[in-house]
C-alpha cells in the first residue's frame, strides 16, 4: 500500500513540476499534496535519483529554492542548436563583471559597484534590472539611504542555483576568470572581445 501511496505522489509532482514555468517549492507541492514537505523533497531525490539511473535526457534539479525539470547537462549543445533562432541578447563583458559584483558583494550599492569597477555602473545596473537579474533589495542606513542591489531567483535559475551558497569561491573584491566564465555559461551568453582597461561603460 505504501508503495502504491509513493506511486501517486511521485505521478502527482511529476506533473506538477512538468507544467510550472518556473521551479516549484516544496512547500507549495506539499500544501497541493496534502503530504509532509520532508516527504515531499525526500520523493523528489528519489525521483531525481531514478531518472539518472536510467540515464534519460532530462534531470529534476533544485534550483531557486524549488524543483524543475531541465535538460541534462550533456546535451546542452542540441538544445543550443534548437533555441539559436531565439537566442536573447548577449551581455557585455561590462555587465557580466558587474553582475559577478553584485551576486558576490550583495547587498551593495551603485557607489560600491563603481568603487569596485572604476567607472560609473548606471547603465550596466539598469539593464541588468531589465533583464530580471538584479533587483532593489533595500537602502543604506547612511547619508541619502543609497539604493542596494541584490540578485533576483531569476539569476540562480538561469545559473542552476539553489541558493548563493552554491557560488563558486571568489577573490576578495575582484570577480576572476573562471566566475565571469560561469556566469557565461549559465546565461549563455557569448561574449565579445575581452573587455579592455577600465575607460568607459557598456550594457
């Protein structure tokens, strides 16, 4: 009977998680469910757990703090291949180092973020709110209560996060090489030429 109980929830969160736009918490599937929200993650993992076994094309990951389904790893360059037509707008390697700035140095300021950069970041901040990467997460206690940037669920959902805490280690201040390069990757974006002594701004 138990087994038969695992079955139903295991075909009930499948098809939950296949028509969200966006990763499910499991609280939320809990509360559909009427089920324990341990049991919920714990039927998630074994989920997760069997599709990789069976080596299929997809993978339930976490990611946002919720579940989705996603492509594996693997097969990333035929589902490139299949969404060139609609590739969105690539970001600039201005943006992406400050990007790396704020998810690491967050919650910070544009003043902080020029500090950091040596050139006025206005520009790179906005569109990087426009794109939904980045957000007001609140205002400095100082003088003229500056506003603070944080990074947005959007972020690590494109980076395939589960929170901040799975960020690779960075040097103090400076994004390097190999965070800029993540933050590629997970956006796929391609970059242009490498951007050159700090002299003007981009977006």
């Amino acid at each position: 009977m138990e087994h038969d109980d695992h079955r139903d929830i295991d075909r009930a969160i499948e098809a939950i998680v296949l028509v969200a736009h966006e990763p499910v918490p499991p609280e939320l599937i809990a509360q559909l469910l009427e089920q324990p929200v341990h049991l919920v993650e714990d039927r998630c993992e074994t989920l997760a757990a069997s599709y990789r076994e069976h080596g299929h094309g997809f993978e339930l990951a976490r990611v946002a703090g919720g579940y989705r389904y996603q492509t594996h790893p693997d097969l990333t360059p035929y589902v490139e291949r299949f969404l060139l037509a609609d590739q969105r707008a690539r970001l600039s390697g201005a943006a992406l180092e400050t990007l790396a700035i704020v998810a690491y140095k967050q919650p910070i300021s544009r003043a902080q973020v020029a500090s950091i950069r040596g050139v006025d970041p206005d520009g790179v901040l906005r569109s990087l709110a426009a794109r939904g990467y980045i957000g007001e997460v609140g205002r400095d206690s100082g003088p003229g209560q500056a506003v603070l940037y944080g990074t947005t669920p959007l972020f690590l959902e494109k980076l395939g996060l589960d929170s901040l805490d799975d960020l690779p280690p960075i040097a103090e201040f400076i994004p390097g090489a190999d965070v800029v390069e993540a933050l590629e990757q997970g956006l796929r974006v391609t970059p242009a030429t490498p951007p050159a002594a700090p002299s003007g701004d981009g977006s």
